[in-house]
C-alpha cells in the first residue's frame, strides 16, 4: 500500500512542478516551497485530495493495532497532515523543533500520533526522533519560536536520550501526544514524503478544530476539498428531488414503496442478502472516501432500473393487482432511463473528466452493487415470493 501511495503522491508532486520526476523525487530545477508560501497552499490542497493517502491513515493493519493498544475501539481524527518537506539548506525550514503535540490536538489525553514515511526515510533526511521517556514527564512549559513557527519544547538538543533510525516503506512510529518530538534538516538530495495522523478511543473527547483540513484558514473545508465537480452535483440534486417526488409528499418514492407493500399486504423476510444489499448503500452514502464507489453504485442502479421496472409493471399488470401497487414501478419505468443517461453525462463524466484516476473505484462501486443484487435475486426471499400463489391474500417474500 505505501509504495502505491508514494507512486500516487509523486505523480501529483510532479504534475503541479514540485519535483522533476516521479521516480525520484528530486526537486524541480529551482524550485522549493516552504510552509506559509503561496505555492504551498496550492499544492497541499492538490496533494490532499488524493484517496490513497485518506486509505493509508485508515489501513485496517494499523487500526487494528491501535485497537489492540487501546483494547477499545478506536476512530482516526479527521485532520491529518501529509508533510512534503524540500531538502536544505535551499530549504531552511526542513527541520521541526522539539515539541509536544497536546497543545494542537487538545481533547482526549489518550491520543495517540501514528507518523508514517512515505516510502524510505533515512535519518539523514531528516526522520522524526523522539525523546525517550519525555512523555512521563507531562505537559512542559512552551517556548514562543517564530522559525519553525509550532509549539517548541525547552528541551536539550544534544540529549542522549533522542532516538532515531532509517525508516522504510510499512514502519509507523507510534507516539503519545506528550511525547517530545523533532524532525533534523533534510540533508539528503530528494524530497521527504512523510504523513502524520492522530488516533483516539471513539468514547474519548475531540477537538472540533480537528474535525477541519490541516492549516484550515489557508485550504478548504473537507466537503470543498473532497466534493464532486458542480456540473456533478446538480445531477445529483435532480436525482434526488425527482426521489423526493419533485416535492410532492405523497409521491416520494418511498411512500410509493409503502404503498406498493401494503397493496400487495407483503410480509418481511429473513434475507440476509436483501440486508448485504442495504448496508452497502448505507455504508457508501455515509462515507466521504467512498465517494467514486458510491457514484458507480447508484449508477447501476440509475441504469438497470428503468427496463426491469417497465417488466415488472407489465407483469403486475397482466396478473391484476390493485391499482395502488402500481406507481412506485411506472414512475420508476418514466424516470430512470433519463436518470441513467444523465447520470453518465452529467455526474461521471465530469468527474472523470476532472479526475480520470477515479474511473477504477466506479467501477468498483457498480461490481459491488451487481453482487448484491445477484445475491439478492437469487436469495430465498425472492424466491419465495416467485414461487408464490399470486392469487392468495398475501404474498410472502421482501418488498422490492
């Protein structure tokens, strides 16, 4: 996984100038920037939209560890940094002063920092050192320093008790939030790709400045910077009103559903592929990252429904249900093959258009709602209901 991060870190690096080639990341001819330069921002807000870098902070190995340390539950907080750091001296700033993190992070005292190399980081370029024992000692008074422009820590910079080592691709170093760090000047010939992310206990206090992007007043909010293209968005906004029935209330495809279900007096069934089917959607609509997913998901769905539907209310027709079963099939045999062909149009194409690397992920997202649905036609809940009477009072089986 880190590898394929770097690999996507420093295609971005080299696409925006930063370095000359992807493969080494040596720094473009005369160029460096440092933190609270103009070019910074703009390049951290590109670097920070890049999906592998959210996946690397949420890597179940490393969750699982923390989990482990914690022996509860743990949640990764939203503010991560990933730190892109130029080599001196045409970069004075490329050294970190000793610190503790408590100040920045606040909340839960249980924090715990997960700092990962991107790739190899050798002590000579500048790996993070940590002092050993310095998190017994509590909270330290701080000392204002303007260059390194963070917290600083009164501490001995030739104290015996500092630690370091040549990291590769896969180590973490796992700290305390008082436990006092630094990071020396780069003095290797390539740009140091590092990242930090916080962990704590999901039941342990957050500071909600943390629920915001790194260097907040300089990079957009998460919902910007994460957000889809507003060709995209307005195709989504249509989708939706036409599922809240274009305001009607009695029109809403859900009450539509409940209708459905009620005229034909259906029973719920014990189906675990009709819950596998649920929880998908549920697990793709309430996360950010997986957004391309979630667009290839709803686009199979926008795709695929309009011909079943026109099928299924001829079927419905031809065996005489009553008229109230109707509705939720015909608006759905009007609408979707409209919202089919917008949705490819106008969410995914200018999506891909913006980002051609995220045309995989809908894929992926679409395969994953065609399993479900396989398994759920193919599940004994519809079976059930196909081999019903359908001239009994109720037919047994899941609403569709």
């Amino acid at each position: 996984m880190v590898l394929g991060v770097r690999k996507d870190l420093c295609e971005c690096l080299a696409e925006i100038g930063w370095i000359r080639r992807p493969e080494d990341a040596r720094p473009a001819e005369g160029f460096s920037t440092t933190i609270g330069a103009d070019v910074y921002w703009t390049g951290l807000t590109r670097i920070l939209r890049e999906q592998s870098l959210h996946g690397m902070t949420r890597d179940p190995a490393l969750i699982g560890l923390l989990e482990r340390l914690y022996g509860e539950p743990a949640i990764r907080q939203p503010r991560f940094v990933p730190r892109v750091v130029y080599p001196y001296p045409d970069n004075p700033w490329s050294e970190m002063a000793a610190h503790q993190d408590m100040p920045y992070v606040q909340g839960s005292l249980d924090t715990l920092t997960a700092w990962m190399p991107i790739g190899h980081c050798l002590n000579s370029g500048g790996a993070l050192e940590v002092l050993r024992g310095s998190h017994l000692a509590g909270l330290r008074d701080r000392i204002g320093s303007g260059k390194y422009r963070c917290a600083a820590t009164e501490v001995d910079v030739n104290d015996p008790d500092w630690r370091c080592t040549d990291f590769g691709p896969g180590d973490v170093l796992i700290f305390t939030c008082l436990t006092v760090h630094r990071a020396q000047r780069n003095m290797s010939d390539v740009v140091r790709l590092t990242m930090d992310s916080r962990y704590q206990p999901t039941d342990s206090a957050m500071c909600e400045q943390l629920l915001e992007t790194p260097f907040s007043s300089r990079v957009p909010a998460w919902p910007e910077l994460l957000g889809l293209p507003p060709q995209a968005k307005m195709e989504l906004a249509r989708n939706y009103w036409d599922e809240m029935g274009n305001g009607d209330p009695r029109a809403v495809h859900g009450f539509l559903q409940a209708q459905l279900a009620a005229a034909l007096r259906l029973c719920p069934a014990d189906d675990d592929s009709a819950l596998a089917r649920s929880a998908l959607m549920g697990l793709l609509a309430t996360n950010r990252a997986l957004q391309p997913e979630m667009l290839g998901a709803l686009g199979l769905v926008e795709l695929q429904a309009g011909p079943r539907s026109r099928l299924v209310t001829q079927g419905l027709t031809r065996i005489g249900v009553p008229a109230e079963a109707l509705p939720f099939y015909t608006v759905h045999a009007e609408v979707d093959p409209r919202h089919g062909k917008d949705w490819l149009e106008r969410a995914i194409e200018p999506l891909l258009t913006a980002e051609s690397s995220l045309g995989d992920r809908i894929v992926r997202g679409a395969m994953w709602r065609s399993r479900t649905n396989a398994e759920l036609f193919g599940g004994p809940a519809v079976c059930a209901l196909m081999d019903a009477d359908t001239t009994a009072p109720a037919l047994q089986g899941s609403s569709p």
